[in-house]
C-alpha cells in the first residue's frame, strides 16, 4: 500500500480549502448586508441568486445558508465568545472583518467544522477584502482561541436568553412571561422543518415524500436538498407554506363560487388556498415583484385569480366582496426559527408603525364586505398590538363587527390555540412531535370577524 507523502497531503488539504471558499465567502457577504447594511435576509438571497450564490454548486449554496443561519441564530453566544478574545473590541472601517470572524466561530462551536478549515479560510476571506486585509493575522489569533476555548464559554450561557435581544426578550416576558418567552426563544435555535401545504390527499403525499402529515393538513419534511427537486413541485402538487399560516384560510368556510379578496396577497400560498376551494379570488398586493412570483406560483399550481397590483389601505372603489382574507403586513416575529435576521433588523418603533397600517388595513377591508360578510384578520407576529389589540380597536371603531369564535370542530388542530376571546393564536414552541427537528410552528394570531346582515 503506498503512503501519501506530507506535501500531497498539505495539497490536498489546500484544496478542500480552496473548495470551499466560495460558499464562505457568499455567507459573510451575506452577513455583512443583513448585519452592517440593515437589508433583510430574503431580500438578499433573492439578489444573490442572480450573483454569487446563483454560480454556487448546490452543495456550496446549503454551506452558505447553513453558515448565514447558524451564525444569525447562535449571534448572542458567538458575540459573548468574540468579546473575550478581542481585547481592544472590534476596529472600526474593517470591511467584512465582523461577518468572517461570526462565521468562522459559528463553524467551529456549532457546526463541527475542523478548526484548521474555518481559520485558514477565514483568513483568506480577510486578505481577499481590501479593507479587512490588515486585519488578517488578528483573524487567525483570535479564530485560534476560539478553537481553544469558545466551546466552553458558549455552553455555559443561557443560549435561549443570550440569543434573543434585550428589546425582544424584555417585551416577550411582559406579554407571555419568564416561562413562555424561554420555550419560545429555545424553539427559534433549530433549522426548521418543511412545510406543504398539497392540492389533496396529504396522507399519500406524506409518504411520498418520506414526512409526516400534521393535524392542520399539511406535510412536514425536513428539508434535504432543494425544494425544486422535490418529487410533485414541477407538476404543481403542493406549495411550501407553513402549517400555522395554513390556518387563517381555513377559518373561511364554504368558499365555493363566492368572491374573495386575498389583501397583502404576495407571495400567494393563500391565494391558492382560496382558489383551490373554489373561490373567485382577487389576490392584491403592493409590491410588483413580489406579485409577479404570486403569478408564477398559481401557474405551476394550475390556479387562477384576478391579481391587482395595488395599495391594499386604499384600494377597492366600488368593490365588494363575501369574505376578505387580510394576512397583513407585521414585524413577524412569530417567524424567526425561518427568519433569524429579524431580531437584527426590527424594533419597537417598527412594531408601532405596523400597527397604524395594519389598522389602515383593516378599515379598508371592512369597507369591502358585502354585508353578513366574513373577514379574517391574521399576522405572523407575537406582538398583541399586531393581534389582539388590533381586533379589539377595530370592534370598538365598527358597532356592526362581533368575533366569529373558532369551534370546537374547526378541522385544523389543537384546542390550546383558541383562545378564550374566540381568536386563535399559535406560538413557536407549539405542534410538538417527538423530536425538536420535527417539532414547531410559526407564530400565529388570526381572528374571525362577522358583519351583521
């Protein structure tokens, strides 16, 4: 048997190396523009796709979003980490220097990434930035001592709290309590499971795809590859749509040949909803782009709906319609096991400036019901001045609207999510199966509001 000599082995690790430069070096771009330039992480995947990540072998883009997501949800514990070896704190104007440092350390704590690949590569991603190159040695110094010694500081904290920033913690343990917030920021620390939702017979499907159907009708997987690889996504047999904002449509009843309006529509997995129950939907949005993938989706579906580009708080003239769905647009916070940039990105002033044009919204969705019209009112967030603080204003502004409570044989799942007041709401740490991987949901609230006759 021959040996490979010491200097083939140092090439072929230099190789591995080189492999896998580009997957790291589109995550700490990717970083940068979440983390330093404010922009929201699906806006910059979505640009990416047409650049670095679009060139990416699929095994490299999974790398990179792997990296992005793990470094974003394990952020508190890696900051805690870094701190300790930085002594004299981050320099300032040093480029990417913070994203390569986050991501390398996420590689190594919670990734299990060989040390001798996440620093050599680090530092290569520091000399390949102008403005990071100075800082080089300083990249593999400190890299160096968190291999060392960043697992145990990392595992002595309290992930759920550290992970979670203050202004979100403190607002959730008002709202929910110590309790509560600590399983809902624990949930948010997993990749998430896959959601369909399918044009029928889930159950087949479940088995197809080798997931398991849930109590609201969807398929959960967990997600391997990609999702356009999937076997029934080129024939239009489902759409990936999470099992709690599968719900709100269901709370619609009896949709067949009625006319329905889909408010905030984009990217359109109520729409389809609607439509494959037989409903004349009018899907309207305000963003352009975000409508021309809704048309995209109901093509491969082989659905159809009027689809309006317009401001929704506005729009409608003499329009009328049976029932309104308003998935209205929030702080989202009910999402951030999928979305883990949104603790970064929002805030409390955010929260308040949803909630004025959630209830511009609302007003205007109300102007549209014919009357003994029904609309549904829902949001992805925690927050209950998005929820139920938003109902309960626009009972007070509306005499003729009363709750439509959800029944005990609503057919998409568990009592804890009826509330006492007749709404419905979800939380991240709920729909537990029998393992963390498979276990979870997006936040949730909806409620079911009736016109009088």
């Amino acid at each position: 048997m021959s040996k490979t000599s010491p200097r083939n082995k140092t090439l072929s690790r230099t190789r591995d190396h080189q492999v896998g430069l580009p997957a790291r070096r589109t995550a700490a771009a990717i970083l940068d523009a979440v983390l330093q330039k404010k922009q929201p992480l699906d806006d910059v995947l979505g640009r990416v796709r047409d650049g670095a990540m679009y060139d990416l072998p699929t095994r490299d883009r999974a790398l990179a979003r792997a990296i992005v997501g793990t470094s974003l949800r394990r952020k508190g514990q890696i900051d805690k980490v870094l701190e300790t070896f930085l002594d004299r704190g981050l320099p300032a104007r040093a480029g990417t220097l913070y994203p390569i440092l986050l991501s390398g350390a996420a590689q190594m704590l919670f990734m299990e990434v060989p040390p001798h690949a996440a620093i050599d590569l680090a530092v290569r991603l520091a000399q390949w930035d102008p403005r990071a190159r100075r800082y080089d040695k300083l990249v593999n110094a400190v890299l160096r001592r968190v291999s060392e010694k960043g697992e145990g500081i990392a595992s002595a904290l309290d992930a759920a709290r550290i992970n979670t920033p203050d202004w979100l913690w403190q607002r959730w343990e008002r709202t929910w309590g110590e309790d509560r917030t600590s399983a809902i920021a624990e949930s948010q620390l997993l990749e998430p499971p896959l959601d369909l939702t399918v044009k029928g017979d889930p159950d087949v499907w479940a088995k197809k795809l080798g997931g398991r159907m849930l109590e609201t009708g969807s398929v959960r997987l967990i997600p391997r590859g990609r999702i356009e690889e999937l076997t029934g996504f080129a024939e239009g047999a489902w759409w990936v749509q999470n099992a709690a904002a599968s719900i709100p449509a269901q709370l619609l009843h009896d949709l067949a040949g009625k006319r329905v309006a889909d408010l905030c529509a984009a990217p359109g997995g109520k729409t389809a909803q609607l439509a494959l129950r037989g409903a004349a939907v009018t899907a309207v949005d305000i963003s352009k782009t975000r409508m021309e993938r809704l048309e995209e989706n109901l093509a491969r579906l082989d659905l159809s709906a009027e689809v309006i580009v317009a401001d929704a708080t506005q729009w409608g003239g003499d329009e009328s319609f049976d029932a309104i769905l308003l998935d209205a647009p929030c702080s989202s916070t009910g999402t951030i096991r999928r979305h883990p940039d949104i603790p970064y990105l929002k805030s409390n002033a955010d929260i308040t400036d949803l909630s004025a044009l959630q209830s511009r919204l609302l007003d205007n969705a109300v102007r549209l019901l014919k009357p003994g019209g029904t609309l549904v009112y829902s949001t992805c967030s925690l927050e209950p001045e998005e929820g139920e603080a938003q109902v309960a204003a626009l009972l007070t502004r509306n005499s003729e609207l009363r709750i439509d409570p959800l029944r005990t044989d609503e057919p998409f799942g568990d009592a804890e999510w009826a509330q006492a007041s007749g709404v419905l709401r979800t939380f991240p740490n709920q729909l537990r199966l029998d393992s963390p991987e498979w276990s979870g949901m997006d936040g949730f609230f909806a409620a079911r509001v009736v016109t009088s006759e």
